[in-house]
C-alpha cells in the first residue's frame, strides 16, 4: 500500500473496513461501501480494482495501523542477539506487552481487532497474502526464540507454543464484548490492557520454565 493515500482511498478503506468487520468478505458487497464512503461504484473500481483487492488494502492498512509490520521487522532483529533464559524471557514479555498495547488500545476504532479477527477466520487470497508478508516471519521468530528455551523442543510444540501465544492475545478480542459487559465498560481501558499483557507474559514465561523479567 503507498504510504500517502488520497482522501478518497482512505474514505474507501475506513469505510469498506466497517462493513468487513461486521460482515466479512462474502457478506459485503461494493454497493453499500460505496454509499457509505459517499462515493460512486466506479471510483471503489478505479482505485482498487475489485471487491478483493480493497479487502486486501483494508487488511494492510489495519496492520499498519497497529504497526504490525514494523513490529516483525523489530522481532527479526532483536531475535539474533537471544540466547540466555533472562533473555528470552524479556524478549516474550516485551513481545505480548507490545501486542496487547496495539491491539487493543483504546484509541484505536472499535472495528479495527473486530476486522483483524474476522479476517483469520475467512480463507481468502488476502489472507494468503498476509500471513505469508507478517504473521509466518513473526511465527518463525517466536519458534526459534521459545525452542532456545529448551534444546530438547521439537519444532511442532515450540509452534503450538507460538500459536498459544497469540491465541491467548487474541481472546481479548474474540470475546471482547462479553469481556465489556461484565466490565460495565464500553472499551477497554489502559489499567485492563496492562493486566492482561502482564497476566499472559508471566503465565507463559512461568509456563516455559522461564525466569520472570525485572520489569
């Protein structure tokens, strides 16, 4: 996606973003994204081309919302110089805090984890596309990471590991809804979202045997 988007493109992608979040890929259709963006079907054609690639561009844009994509770069880099159990632990700590932050924060629109998590549950080309660009890079350092925990660890279980990792995050925004409700909450709030990264961090270092980080 370029950098500097026009007005009409983001108007686009905001508000095809909504519309996706509530009703997936299949469930949306141009017509109402359109209407909804306050533009005509021809202009959604021209910048985007089709109802898939503005759902991909939608995808990337919420990823680069969240800077996900600078994140797995970050991860790659820092991930060279791990080797010691303090080490690792720190770097899962910082890892799922970071994680939870631009997930869920509270100044983020309401649509943006709704669309993230809707969007993995559908198989589309876009999401090919993205777990091959962010989430398979970002696996691979968190496998390698977790099995330096343990010399012994077969690649499978260290991805089953990796996977917990973001299934628990992820929770957060699966449920969030009843989550708010026995909250009496409309969103989540910073104190909520400092809990939760410190309570999945600390459960999956004490779970991987791992020193608790100073921090």
């Amino acid at each position: 996606m370029d950098t500097k988007l026009s007005e009409t493109k983001i108007a686009i992608i905001l508000a095809a973003g909504e519309l996706f979040a509530e009703h997936g890929l299949e469930g949306t259709s141009i017509r109402p994204i359109a209407q909804k963006a306050g533009v005509n079907i021809a202009a959604i054609n021209y910048h985007f081309g089709s109802k898939e690639n503005l759902y991909t561009e939608v995808f990337r844009y919420v990823l680069i919302q969240h800077r996900l994509d600078k994140q797995v770069n970050k991860l790659v880099e820092e991930s060279k110089s791990i080797s010691k159990p303090d080490q690792i632990a720190k770097f899962l700590y910082r890892f799922i805090k970071g994680r939870v932050a631009s997930l869920y924060s509270p100044d983020k629109p309401f649509w943006f984890t709704r669309f993230l998590l809707h969007s993995l549950s559908e198989y589309t080309s876009s999401l090919k596309a993205i777990v091959d660009e962010y989430f398979f890079p970002e696996i691979k350092v968190l496998i390698d990471i977790i099995r330096r925990s343990d010399p012994n660890m077969s690649r499978q279980k260290a991805l089953i590991w990796a996977i917990s990792v973001h299934g628990q995050i992820a929770f957060y925004g699966l449920c969030e809804v009843p989550i708010l409700m026995m909250l009496h909450q409309e969103k989540y709030d910073q104190e909520f979202l400092d809990a939760v990264a410190e309570h999945v961090a600390c459960s999956i270092i004490t779970a991987l045997g791992l020193p608790q980080p100073k921090e």
